[in-house]
C-alpha cells in the first residue's frame, strides 16, 4: 500500500497500539547516543520517522516526539540491554529510508534505526519511503493485519488534528 504523506501524518492503530509515521522535511544529521558512542546518520528529504507505541498512548505525545526529531533534530538515546528505563519508554522512535516494526526487541535499546519496538499486532509491518522526490510511506503488510485502521492525519494548529480514515486494499 502508498500512501502519499506531504506534510501530513500516518497513523495505524490496532486494538490496543499504535504506530505514526511522518517524512523529513529536510535533510539533517541524526545523533543516536549509546553508552559508548555516538552515531551520526544522515536522514535525506523524504525518509521516515516513525514513532511506536506499544502500549497505546496520546497520539499528541507521538506528534511531539515525531517533531522534537523532525523538526528541532534532538538526538535518538539507545540505551544498554538489560537497563531498568527500558520498561518506562511509552513511545519509541527511528529514522531512516525503510523501518521494520518488530515486537520481539526491547524497547529504547536498538541504535540500529532500521528495526522499532513494537506491539504484537503490528509486529512484522514493513515501512518504506516512497522513492524520488515524493513524499510518502510504503506499507507492506501481513495479509492478517488488513483489519487494522490507518489514519491519515494533518495537524490544523499545533494541539488540534483532523482525520481521514484510509481504505486498506484486499
């Protein structure tokens, strides 16, 4: 599935989870910080970032982690495996040309900007960016996860959004 984003956002909710995703405006360098290093990845016009809520959640708070890294370019914190935050990281975010949703990681401590934490029902979700200059989201999908609503979300004033519900294909 593609769909065409612009400025505008992606928002795909299961039962009790969600995902949103939203294009970079411009092209800038993404910090991710480890114990150890730091990383700097280069995100072009037209990639991906894509915010994971695994337990649900504000799909403001979403909003504003997605802007805090699109906009204002805050670095992405990976932390170490087995770390006591982990389990108080609500939402998650990554960055790149193509993200994997998987739910078999732990939250907040992959660097790897390719793979994201996610719920069980939105696990093995496939986003890609669309190629060229234009500005959206590929969608590959599991035939079982055609039953899940996608939103497609624009923001009127900063604290207000409005909504269209996209068709999913057979």
């Amino acid at each position: 599935m593609i769909i065409p984003l612009q400025s505008n956002y992606l928002v795909c909710h299961g039962t009790s989870s969600f995902f949103l995703v939203a294009c970079a405006t411009h092209a800038f360098s993404l910090y991710i910080e480890t114990v150890d290093e730091e990383y700097s990845q280069w995100i072009e016009r037209g990639d991906l970032i894509v915010i994971s809520a695994p337990e649900g959640g504000e799909l403001m708070q979403a909003w504003h982690l997605c802007e805090l890294v699109r906009r204002y370019h805050i670095p992405v914190v990976a932390l170490p495996k087995g770390h006591p935050g982990s389990s108080r990281l609500k939402m998650v975010v990554s960055a790149g040309e193509r993200v994997e949703l998987n739910c078999g990681i732990i939250r907040g401590t992959h660097p790897e900007q390719y793979l994201i934490c996610a719920s069980s029902e939105l696990s093995g979700m496939q986003l890609a960016r669309l190629d060229g200059d234009e500005m959206g989201v590929r969608v590959d999908m599991p035939d079982h996860m055609r039953d899940l609503r996608f939103l497609l979300v624009w923001t009127v004033h900063e604290e207000q959004f409005c909504e269209t519900e996209i068709d999913v294909p057979s």
